[in-house]
C-alpha cells in the first residue's frame, strides 16, 4: 500500500452527541476528508469475562493510510472507551474524483 492509498476506519462511539464531536474534530483537523454516522445499532461483545451488549453509533471515517496511525491516535484520545474499536479497511477501488477528494483533505499535516 502506498501512504495516499484511501482507507476506511471504523469504530463505534457509544451516543449521536459524542459521534458527531469526533467527526467534527477528526474533519476539522485535516485526519478525515468526511465520516459517516450510522442508525444506532446493538453490540454484543465480550468484556472482562463477561457478555454485554451496548447501543452504538457506527462511524465509518474516510483518510488515507498515511494519516492512519494519527488518525488513531486522536481517535483514541477523544474516545471513552478503554479499548475503543479501530479497524483499517483498505479500499480497492472507487470513483476517482471521490478518492483524490479524501486524498486532497488529508494529505497536509493539520490544520
């Protein structure tokens, strides 16, 4: 993969108002051309030995593999949870205009 290659990353934030926090920050700071907040939906997952079930706002988060790891970092900063979801999709295709938008947004240092 190559730094300005398009990835997709996703996580979840536990309300709409906290969701949309990051998506304003992450945009606003240069780390994600756009993020895209979901219907809320339900988690089940395994925690500290336990089954537990949470609702959630998914939030897919369009950069580039160069701002990843940043893009993680604050991710994580801003986030409550003590391991909070944040997973790389790389993306194979799309429409070329789109990709060099989300390549032209995040391909300076912040803002």
């Amino acid at each position: 993969m190559q730094q300005d290659d398009v990835v997709l990353v996703l996580t979840n934030a536990p309300d709409l108002p906290l969701a949309k926090r990051i998506a304003h920050l992450l945009v606003g700071e240069g780390l994600a051309a756009c993020v895209s907040l979901g219907a809320p939906i339900l988690s089940v997952y395994a925690w500290k030995g336990e089954v537990k079930e949470t609702e959630e706002i998914p939030m897919t988060i369009k950069t580039t593999r160069g701002r990843g790891a940043e893009l993680i970092a604050r991710l994580t900063a801003l986030h409550p949870y003590e391991v909070p979801e944040a997973i790389v999709v790389p993306v194979a295709g799309g429409h070329g205009p789109y990709l060099d938008w989300v390549r032209s947004l995040t391909s300076t240092p912040a803002r």
